[in-house]
C-alpha cells in the first residue's frame, strides 16, 4: 500500500493515516516509502509516515527506540541514486534499494552464504558481495542480488570473512561509501585488539561498527541454532536487533566493541578442548577393546556430556568430514587464543597441546575437512590414524 502522506485527498489510503504509523521521520520515510510529490516544508519536514506497509523486524525497531530509528535511517541523496545504478539498480529515485530492509553480505563463505539464506528467507532484500562472484550464484538464483559496494545501497552490512586483516582491506576499498548512520555487523572471528581499534576508527567516522561472531557451526547457523555474541555501542546492537533475531538462536550483548572478538575466543577455547577430548576418549575406548558406538552412547547420557557430542560424535564416528567448519580456520583462532594469552600473561598448557593436534591434522591433509577430523591426529582413529 502506498504512503498516506502521498495517497490522493480522500482517498481509501488517505482515511488510514491516523489508524498505523511506521514511525520513521520524514527523511527516513523518503528513504523507504520513495520520494514525495512535494518538497516538505519547515512545518512538514519532521512529520511522520502513516504508512500500512508490512516490514520485517517493525517492533525491534520500536524497541531500538527513537535514537535506534534515526541512526539506521537513511537519507536518500543523488549520490545514493547514482550508486544505485552502478550496481545494477534501475529502481533509482524510488528509495526502494536503501530500504531499512535492504541489508549487506560481504563474504560468502560457510558463514556468510549461511547467514545470507536467513535473510533471503526472512523476507529482506539481500546484496551480496565476494571477492569471486561465481560463489553469489546459488545465492542470487534465490533472490539475492550483487552488490560491488554493499554500502551504497544498504545502511546495514554483515561481514564474514577470514581474519581481521581482510575485514580492513575489503573496508579500506568501500571506504567511499561509508558514510555516518551506516552499521556494520562483523560475524569474523578477529584478534580482539586490532577489532577494538577498527571499532574506534569507524566511530571516528559516523560508522557503527558491532563485532559479533557466531558461536556454531555454518549448518547451525543455517537452522538458526547460533549463539551471536555482539560488542559495540548498545544503540546500533538495539537497532540491529530484528537481524540478530533471524540469525540466531540467542543474541548475547557482551559489552564495548571488541568484548564480542575477546568472548568468542574465550568461547572457542572450551569448545576445541571439548571437541578434542572427545575424539581422545573415543580413541581410548577403542584401544580398551570396547566399541566406540557404545562408548559414545555411555558418554552422552552420563555427566562427561556435552553438546559436542550431538554434533560431533557421530561425524567422528562415521569419518564423516563433510565441511561445517573447517579445522585450519579452527587453528587459525586457537594461535588467536594463543597470542591474546601470551599479551596477558596467562599460560594455557591444555591449549597448547590442543594447537599441536590440530596442525598434526591439518599436515595430514584434513585442514579442509570439518574440524571433527582432529580425531585423525589420534593413533587408532576410525578409517585410519596418523602413524
């Protein structure tokens, strides 16, 4: 349905004005009801929409409050309208592609494409961006479209990419586009140091910036089973709540920009011992002469459980390694656990014992496997083990 304030007098539309409201002010309505048939003047220029149209994440919105509404707005402009066109836009003067619901992927990796598909299925409109378009396909082919800079036609961008150095690099080439308002959600696992210090460059700038990697693995985020874990300004974590909603199962706000990047590592570190002790102990029972399936079962219904077990075990198990979660990006955070430990002086024995198993895996050829082959860093493993 069209905007009220643009319906004609006495029209059905406009007899609706005052039952539903967006609540967006009217720079932010232009950006997402399309341009008004009038320039507003001072007495019109701060009213409101009334507008019936559905939009996801409203009442996230509503909860962000006031300040949530004007940060995420967008004021449309001829520069926006011109980036509209360079990526393949032709809905330019409409104010359709810097909807509120018009929201960035950068990298689609396991994480990325499976963060993507939330969306796509969420009902927002999804602008892709890789350093290879060919990965886009699948995602397009769904409704996704490419964008070659996300920031010019979406106020809110999820990265996911491999490390903090690439999340600069890929931010360095779009620094243009950025702009004040703007809110990027940063999925990476990054060094929590060098992610604080980005945080204070974009804020230096207008730019929110929210580090909240995702504890799961790409096919828990798939079913929408991740755990997010965000730092940052608690205004932009409000006004990105409906995104966090779609994306995971439970969205935990850990504090100032870089509390996510420091908590995920905390969170990685069990998760790895948990992981490895759980192919250590099925190794164990086999070596014992018992049948690991049994021993799996025992474990699971028994005060050494964990939920690893339910993800893990039978994957072990089968030597099944079809990738969730690749064991050398597990590596790459364990030397990331490994280094923030060494800058605050704390020892951690167990994960540095955990490191040398996954590198003994990973020179075995399984890096590109799904980290439940560290198993085969075990003497005895099933389908065969390191010498």
């Amino acid at each position: 349905m069209e905007c009220a304030w643009r319906s004609p007098a006495g029209s059905a539309s406009s007899t609706r004005r005052t039952r539903r409201s967006c609540g967006w002010i009217w720079p932010a309505c232009r950006a997402r009801c399309g341009p008004w048939p009038w320039t507003p003047g001072p007495s019109t220029a701060r009213s409101r929409c009334r507008t019936s149209r559905p939009n996801p994440g409203r009442s996230s919105r509503r909860r962000a409050g006031r300040t949530g509404r004007w940060r995420s707005a967008i004021r449309m402009s001829r520069e926006d309208d011109d980036a509209m066109a360079e990526n393949g836009d032709n809905r330019q003067g409409t104010g359709a592609a810097m909807d509120a619901r018009n929201v960035g992927v950068i990298g689609l990796g396991l994480m990325g494409t499976a963060l993507a598909e939330r969306l796509i299925e969420a009902g927002y409109t999804v602008w892709v961006q890789n350093r290879t378009r060919e990965k886009a396909r699948p995602l397009e082919a769904r409704g996704a479209r490419w964008a070659d800079t996300p920031p010019a036609v979406c106020d809110r961008i999820v990265i996911s990419l491999y490390t903090t150095d690439t999340v600069e690099e890929v931010l360095d080439r779009m620094a243009g586009a950025l702009r004040p308002g703007h809110i990027l959600i940063d999925t990476t696992t990054g060094e929590p140091e060098q992610t604080a210090r980005l945080g204070a460059r974009l804020a230096a700038r207008g730019v929110e910036y929210l580090d909240a990697p995702l504890s799961g693995s790409s096919e828990q985020t798939r079913r929408g089973e991740a755990i997010a874990i965000v730092g940052g300004s608690r205004e932009a974590f409000d006004a990105c709540g409906d995104l966090f909603e779609r994306c995971a199962a439970k969205t935990i706000y850990a504090g100032p920009c870089g509390s996510g990047a420091k908590m995920k590592l905390v969170s990685n570190l069990v998760l790895g011992l948990n992981r490895a002790a759980l192919a250590e102990g099925l190794v164990f029972a086999r070596a014992l002469g018992l049948d690991m399936e049994a021993a799996l079962h025992v474990l699971m219904n028994t005060m050494a459980y964990s939920r690893i077990m339910d993800t893990k075990g039978r994957k072990m198990l089968d030597g099944d390694f079809r990738t969730q979660a690749r064991l050398s990006q597990h590596l790459k955070d364990i030397r990331l656990i490994l280094a923030a430990a060494a800058g605050a002086g704390q020892a951690l024995p167990l994960t540095e014992v955990h490191r040398r198993l996954l590198e003994a895996a990973e020179a075995a050829g399984f890096g590109d496997a799904d980290n439940s082959a560290i198993i085969r860093a075990f003497t005895g493993a099933p389908g065969g083990g390191l010498p």
